[in-house]
C-alpha cells in the first residue's frame, strides 16, 4: 500500500502533469521529486509493462531519486535499477530489459542509445530533472530526441523539474521546445498555495565599503585591461564593452576563427587571454580576498617563469602587475584582508550567539575564497566549518588535488546533517538538487547574475523554520551590479513564463493540437 500525502499545490501540479507534457519550476526544497513520484505510480499503474526513465545531471542526484523512491514505494512495486559507467555495457543492456524504473545520468543513456544497447520504445514517463540545463547540445535534448522518435505518442509523457529555468526568453522557449511541453506549472515562494507551507525568510543586504588601500591596485589592473582592451579595438576584433563575459565569448570566437592562420587572429587571442587575466584578478580584488589574489598573481608569475606562454611573460612583467604583486604583498604582511571575511565572521558568530544549534551554508564563488572563510571562521569557538567543493578536473596551483570526490561529498553532507559540522562553505555545487538539510542562514559571499542560481542558493532555507538571507556586497564594484542584475532577471522570468502562458493558452484555442513543438 503506497501511502503519500501530497501539498494542495503538489496535488495540482500532479493532476495538470498526468495528462501533459509539463515544466514544474518549483523553488528548491518544495519538493519537486514527490510529484515526480505520483507520476511515476500513475504511469506504472496504466502502463504496466512499460518503463520510466528518471534522469538527473550527477551522480549523486541520481542516487538521491533512486533513495527517494525506494523508501516511498513498497518493496516489490517496481524494479528500480540505477545505471552508471561502472556497470559494464553488456550488463545494463541486460538489466534494461527487466527493470521498470530507471534512475540515470544523461550521458549514460545518450551513449547507450548510440551504440543500440536498447531503445526508448517502451518508455511511457521521461523524467528531467534541473531541466534548464535541456539546452543546445546538453545530453538531455539528445535522450528526449530519441525518445520522441522512439516511444509511440500516446504512450509519451514527459516531465521537466527545475528551481528555474532562467530569465532568457529565447532559452525558455528552447527547453519547451526539447521537452515538447504544453502546460507550465509555476510557483513562488509568494504563492498562494505554497505560502501556508513555508516560513518567514529575513532577507539581509550587507554593504561593505571598498577599502581607500585596495584602490591603488584596482587604479594598476584597470589601467593595464584598458592597455589590453584598446589593443583588442585596434585589431577590429573587440566592439562591445570588455567585461569578463564579452571577453571569453570573444576568446571563443578567435579560437574557432585560429584555423585559419592569420597572424591579426593569433596576436588577438593573446591580448585576449591576457585581459581576461587581468579581468579575473579585478574580480578576485573586488569581490573575493587578498589571499585568493594573491595565490592567482603568484600562479601567473610561475607561469611566466616557467615560460608557459609569451601572452603571461608580457603580463607579469609589465610595471602595473609588479606593482600590483608589491603592493598587495604590503597590505597582506599587515595582516589587512577583503572587509567581507571580518563582517562575513562578525554575522555568523552572531548567529551562534543568538541560536547555539544554528547550521548555516556561506556560498562562494570560487574554491580559494571558500577554503579562506572555512579557515577564518574555524577561529570562532562555536564554528566547526568545512569546504564543500565538486571533484577537480585537475590539481590546484601547490600540486594538491583541490576537489572533493562524490564519496568525500557525501561524507561532507552526512557531517552536516548529523551536526558534526555546522557551516558549509560551499561553492556551486552546493546550489543544484542536492539532499542538504534545511538550514537557518543562507549567505552568499557575493551576489551572482544568474537568477537560476540566485533561486536555488536562497532555496536553502525557510523551509521547515524561519531562516534568513544574507548578501554580502562591496559598494562602488562589479558586486553591486551583479545583485541588481539577479534580482532584475528573476522579475523577466516569473514575467516570461506567465507570457509564455498566455500565449500557450491562446495557441490551444486556436489550434488544439499544437504545442511548443511547434514554435519557430
């Protein structure tokens, strides 16, 4: 007997999804993977000889949805079977053929279906989860691919979970067209339905000044990325403003154009590369600490030593990077650090003081500054602080690996669930779907652009209790444009999507057949 007690507005959400192709954005922690289940125990019970596919961008998510439905549903109800590369290909060609609920990472499935192990024919539920990622050439649109060519349509039924699916209209309406969606289920935080189900969140913006002292470097780096920037201009090969993002897409482009040998290209990728360097240790100046500048300049100088690249060499012997290493050095040897590791440590001891049982998640956008607040805040008596970082692709610049595999991951995880550690100082993995439990403060270290991620980090908290938000942001920088810009995409998206609606709703009118599938 499967007993489950569905939300009023998981029942909704459930009752639109059993007869459509539907996107559910849902905030982190509503859970999403409830009607996920309901689905999957309305599909199995009208089609019992067919099959659902769940899938899921990690590892660890798949194997967080396998756990789910095995203590939700009764022993022999299904036979779930999760599939990975370390099960040999023969084998889930095998298993394939019995199971009845699959659990997987995209990539899996995607080569599977390459090499013919087997089909989707028989599959009557595709399950996406983070399915804003349904973009481009992702693994994701290549499955729902086949599965749309494969799978008779009416047995197809296809089921997209996310936080967010992002502000871009355009890739709103990308997704919707992969996953052939014809119905949208959204809810906020703010939401009638969902309101009674949640607590009060306190939201907190931090402002702290921009330090008199940091400003002689900020004056050097700026003057050496104009150098950089007018360079690219003369070369007619950089037209907009030179912020980080035009310049790696500009980057992309004089790769994709190198082929063609032309010296002007060859010349400009370098001054590229160069100013995006210097582009990323302004950030690093700004927003993040010393320490993390100062072990990237450090990184650049060995480079440079070490003859890796003459782009590096011209670099770091230019007189404003030497005198920005010099004076940086000065201001670290008195002991002076970014203001926002001595607020971000006043804050949280404050939190310990004012609830001695507080559990808390600082997120960061890079590795370097999370280790850094980790280190500083295990100063204070009451902190027991640790990292939370996704795997390394390769070692960091002291030779050492400086990720966390998925084993140590969920160690990391269970510690903090079980109070062993009470701060999580965690970077963007700490933002996607995984099992963490609810927390009383969320900060952000500095605020991000991105609504996606701007939703699923504050989704952290106030679920379960009252919890607060905290933002941290230096005034007069790049901070402060990333906050207003996060908080104006997530305006264009709720406002997007209930466009998107509207028009959705007219084009069934007109012609009831038709869905997104069929947008240009």
């Amino acid at each position: 007997m499967i007993n489950l007690s569905p939300r009023d507005y998981q029942q909704k959400i459930f009752e639109t999804a059993k007869n459509n192709n539907t996107l559910v954005v849902l905030p982190t922690g509503l859970g999403k993977t409830l009607i996920a289940l309901m689905l999957s125990i309305d599909r199995l019970k009208k089609y019992p000889l067919k099959k659902i596919l769940f899938l899921a961008p990690t590892k660890p998510l798949v194997d967080q949805h396998y756990d789910y439905y095995k203590s939700n549903l009764p022993e022999l109800f299904a036979d779930l079977q999760v599939f990975t590369g370390a099960v040999p290909a023969q084998q889930r060609k095998k298993i394939w053929q019995t199971s009845e609920i699959i659990f997987s990472t995209p990539q899996c499935i995607s080569n599977d279906l390459k090499n013919y192990l087997y089909d989707l024919k028989d599959v009557s539920l595709l399950i996406i989860d983070e399915a804003h990622r349904c973009l481009k050439n992702y693994d994701y649109t290549k499955v729902v691919a086949s599965y749309k060519n494969q799978s008779p349509p009416e047995l197809q039924r296809i089921l997209g979970l996310t936080a967010s699916p992002g502000s871009d209209s355009e890739k709103i309406k990308e997704i919707c067209r992969h996953l052939a969606i014809d119905e949208f289920e959204i809810r906020t935080r703010d939401s009638e339905d969902v309101k009674p189900y949640l607590h009060d969140l306190e939201f907190n913006k931090v402002e702290v000044p921009f330090p008199e002292e940091f400003i002689k470097i900020q004056t050097m780096l700026k003057s050496l990325l104009a150098k950089k920037t007018e360079q690219l201009r003369n070369r007619k090969v950089l037209f907009g403003p030179a912020n980080k993002t035009n310049l790696l897409q500009l980057q992309k482009k004089l790769f994709a154009q190198a082929s063609f040998k032309q010296g002007n290209i060859f010349a400009a990728l370098s001054v590229c590369a160069q100013a995006i360097k210097i582009s990323h240790a302004l950030e690093l100046l700004e927003s993040q600490t010393l320490s993390g500048l100062k072990e990237y300049l450090q990184k650049l100088a060995k480079q440079a030593e070490q003859k890796t690249s003459k782009g590096v060499q011209t670099l770091v012997n230019s007189e404003e990077f030497k005198m920005s290493l010099l004076s940086l050095n000065q201001l670290l040897s008195k002991k002076i650090e970014h203001p926002k590791i001595e607020e971000l440590k006043v804050l949280v001891e404050s939190e310990f003081q004012s609830n001695k049982n507080a559990k808390i998640i600082i997120f960061a956008q890079f590795r370097e500054t999370a280790s850094i607040i980790a280190k500083t805040l295990n100063t204070l008596p009451e902190v027991k602080a640790s990292v939370f970082v996704g795997q390394a692709k390769k070692s960091g610049s002291d030779g050492k690996n400086s990720g966390l595999s998925q084993k140590e991951q969920k160690k990391v995880i269970d510690s903090f669930r079980d109070g062993e550690i009470n701060v999580l100082c965690a970077t963007s993995i700490g933002e996607e779907g995984l099992d963490i439990p609810e927390v009383s403060a969320v900060f952000f270290y500095e605020p991000i652009p991105s609504a996606i991620r701007k939703i699923q980090r504050a989704g952290r908290t106030a679920r379960l209790a009252p919890g607060k938000l905290f933002i941290l942001i230096t005034k007069n920088t790049r901070d402060e444009i990333a906050h207003y810009a996060s908080s104006a995409r997530e305006k264009k998206m709720y406002k997007t999507i209930n466009e998107m609606k509207k028009e959705m709703k007219n084009n069934k009118k007109q012609n009831p057949p038709k869905t997104l599938n069929d947008w240009k």
